[in-house]
C-alpha cells in the first residue's frame, strides 16, 4: 500500500541502486507488486538519467542534474521510447490521484494534523516497530509502584531524527520521562550523560532505564560549504555507541541492578562491546511524537514490541565491506 520508495546511494551486486532494473522492476514491481512511484535519494542517488529511467526510475530527486534536458534529448534522438517516459509519468500521477494528493484542497483541511487518529498511528507504529534485542526477564515491569530510574542524555530529549529529508515540526513531542512519569510514580529522573548524576539518581531504584544513541547530529542529512565546493555530509564515521554512552551504561550495571538500555538509531550500531552488561536492550528507531507514550506501554506490558529488524548487525566494524561515494569531487 505504499505510495513510493526511495533508492539507495550504493551498489547492489555491481550496479547502483537508482539504476538497477533487478531492484525497481523485477523485485519491486513483478514479483512486490507495488504501484507507486520510485525516487532517487537526494542529489548524489543518479549516475545515469537514462538508465535510472530504463530501470525503472520514476524520478530524481531533489531536481534534474542526470535527467533535464539530458533525457529530453535521449528521447528526441530516439535512444529512449516515450513509452518508457510515459510509463515514468503514469506512476507518478495514478499515485497522487490515489491518494487524493491533487485534489488536496477539496479534500484535505488542517483539522487531520495530527489528528486523534494520526497521534494513535503514531504511537502504534513505535510499540510494533520497537525491537526487543535482548531481555533476561527484567521486562516487563508491571509493578506501577517500582521504584525505576530513567536516566541517559535522552531521558527527557525531544529525538525524533534528523534534520534532512525526515524533518517534520510536530506540534509536541513525548519523552520517555513524560511518558513513564505517567505509569511510575516513584520513578526519578536525570537526563544526563554524567555518569555521578546518574548514578545518584539511581542509587535507591530497584531498576534502571538508561536512553543512549543517536540524534540527528549522528546521521542527519546536511550539505556544508568548504571553500567554493558543497560537501554533503551526515553518515556516520562509527558504527558503535558514543563513547560517553558506553561508559555511562558500563558504569550503571556495576550497581548491580537490573538495567534495561533503551537506544535510539536510523539503522544498525555495533552492540558488542556493551550488550553483556544489560539485562535488556530496546531498539527504539526515532521514536516519533508520541514516543514517550509508547515506550512506557512497552515498558510497562501493556503493548509487547513485536518489531524484527530489517538489517543484520555486525560484531564489528570490519564485518562490513567498505565502500567509497565519490560527489562533486569530494569523497564521502
């Protein structure tokens, strides 16, 4: 059902994504059946405008740098049949008439804005999308008397994602301490990544929640100017937790509580080093607007988190094959 899919940067067996007909026809149209429409990821996603177009392609984002007047001439000269054009445009304009997207202003007002309905999604997406990677049984915590503390630097951050293409300006959001502090009254909070706080903070509780990850300085999407020359910018130089993270979390289960580490990230972050010393791990993703609500039901067993992820995770860094993105002369 959904209405489009965006195409990696990198190469899948030898060609790139945005230009690979294995991926945008064969799997994603015959064999998925998706309807929609396929886009480029921004700027860098297209190499070739006709061969992206040929694979199946519908458009580049975020404006014409491989297509434009590039494909226009392709297609004058013959090297590229209208029909494929026109197939690229159907996709694109069945999807917005589906969707009621041109009609927008007969059908849509400002009062579905985060609508009751949309803020219930929202939370149902985080209590079914969350993945429990690890609980030695100290989950859930059903006692609404325990005394738990919620300490980390997200504890009581607003960390929604990045600042790139996922930007959105919800009008509020829930942070696991507003959440919780509705299901646990005894609960007692420090958001901080000092580890002497938290461990004061921590000092009478029967059980530890420590939020940790990234937030959009980690991996959002941002262009800098260097010189005359635009370098995009956002992917991660590690892939393990923030060292300060790691500490904090090696630190709290030498108090010998139960210790749940609840973490936030947009894909996959190396765990070893530190999974041993928790008695339960929550990936939380970007938890959304209504986060906090969300993670307490999970916390608390009123919702069981039924996520599976949709990567693998490696115990190191070199696990993974290395690769090089090279734009606009700069290496990324």
């Amino acid at each position: 059902g959904a209405g489009s899919i965006m195409g990696a940067y990198n190469k899948v067996n030898g060609t790139y994504s945005c230009e690979n007909r294995e991926l945008l026809t064969d799997i994603l149209r015959n064999e998925w059946g998706f309807e929609g429409f396929a886009i480029s990821d921004f700027v860098w996603g297209v190499h070739d405008g006709v061969e992206s177009l040929e694979a199946g392609l519908d458009i580049e984002m975020p404006m014409s740098m491989q297509r434009g007047g590039k494909l226009a001439r392709a297609v004058k000269s013959g090297k590229v049949k209208e029909e494929v054009l026109d197939k690229a445009c159907e996709n694109v304009i069945s999807t917005l008439l589906r969707f009621g997207v041109i009609l927008r202003k007969q059908t849509f007002g400002k009062e579905v804005v985060v609508c009751e309905e949309h803020k219930n999604l929202a939370r149902e997406a985080l209590e079914k999308g969350a993945v429990l990677l690890k609980n030695s049984g100290v989950l859930p915590i059903t006692d609404k008397s325990a005394k738990i503390a919620i300490v980390g630097r997200f504890a009581d951050e607003k960390v929604i994602g990045d600042k790139g293409s996922s930007c959105v300006f919800p009008p509020y959001i829930v942070t696991p301490k507003e959440g919780l502090e509705k299901t646990y009254k005894n609960a007692v909070v420090c958001s901080s990544s000092d580890v002497e706080k938290c461990k004061a903070a921590s000092k009478d509780a029967e059980k530890i929640l420590v939020f940790v990850g990234n937030n959009f300085e980690d991996e959002g999407e941002f262009v800098t100017k260097g010189g005359d020359k635009y370098i995009k910018g956002g992917d991660r130089k590690s892939l393990r937790m923030h060292k300060e993270d790691v500490e904090l979390i090696n630190e709290l289960s030498k108090l010998g509580k139960p210790l749940v580490v609840v973490f936030y990230a947009g894909s996959a972050v190396i765990i070893e080093e530190w999974k041993d010393k928790a008695d339960a791990i929550l990936y939380a993703g970007y938890p959304g607007l209504e986060g906090g609500n969300a993670l307490s039901n999970i916390i608390s067993g009123k919702v069981n988190p039924s996520g599976k992820l949709p990567f693998t995770v490696a115990k190191k860094e070199e696990d993974y094959p290395k690769f090089l993105y090279k734009g606009e002369g700069e290496e990324i």
